[in-house]
C-alpha cells in the first residue's frame, strides 16, 4: 500500500516523480523534464491512485484470485486472467478524490489541451523481469 501523504498526481517536473510512483516511462519522461529537453506540459497518476481505487472498490481478494489461476508455463492463463482482472475494473467508479485530482490536473494544462495517455507499470523495468 502507497502512503496517504503520496499525491494521487504528480506534475511531469516533479522531483517525486520516481519510478516507485509514476512507473519507468512516467519517471523518464520526469527526469528529461526537468533537464529541460523540451517534454510537453503534463502529470502523472501515481500508484496510489491505483490502490485507492481497488480499495474503494474492493477488489483486492478478487484480484488476487484472478491471478492465482496464472500458471508461469502456460501463456493461455496470463489472457484468460487479464479478461477476468479488466471485467472487475470496468464500470467502476473511481474513488471521488482521485477522480477531483485527475480533473484538476488534467484543467491546469489549459482549455482544451491535446494529451497522450501511457501506461507505466511501476514493476515493469525492474531487474530481473
């Protein structure tokens, strides 16, 4: 679980944006910011955002057992476990202050500002994996 005290939005700039919490596309992208390479205005969801939401929902058994089907020399497992893990995250709510900060955010880039969305997994580069 990510503190409380970590923001659910961090700016591209910030020097928190740390792969722990944007993930390694998220953390690049912060770093080339703020060495001045020319790196659009934008903002992180940083991964407590994540948690909150499977915490308001209540997902985290659910989750657990979608996975606990995965078996590592079977790749069939990792689809059928990815369709069952996005069927609990569709149409869920995102908890009210995450939706609030992802909307402020998203306002402080100015009226009508083009975006590109990227996933960034925080384990995704991780030695090993």
């Amino acid at each position: 679980m990510v503190s409380a005290a970590v923001p659910l939005v961090i700016a591209l700039d910030d020097p928190a944006a740390v792969r722990a919490l944007v993930g390694g596309k998220g953390a690049s992208l912060a770093r080339l910011a703020r060495a001045g390479f020319a790196v659009p205005p934008g903002f992180c969801v940083t991964s407590r955002a994540y948690f909150d939401f499977v915490a308001h929902a209540g997902l985290a058994a659910q989750l657990q057992g979608a996975m606990s089907v995965v078996d590592v020399c079977d790749p069939a497992t990792y689809g059928a476990a990815s369709r069952e893990i996005a069927g609990l995250f569709a149409g869920r709510p995102w908890p009210a202050a995450t939706a609030a900060a992802i909307a402020g955010a998203y306002a402080g880039l100015g009226e009508e500002a083009p975006v590109a969305v990227r996933s960034s997994a925080t384990t995704e580069d991780l030695p090993g994996l």
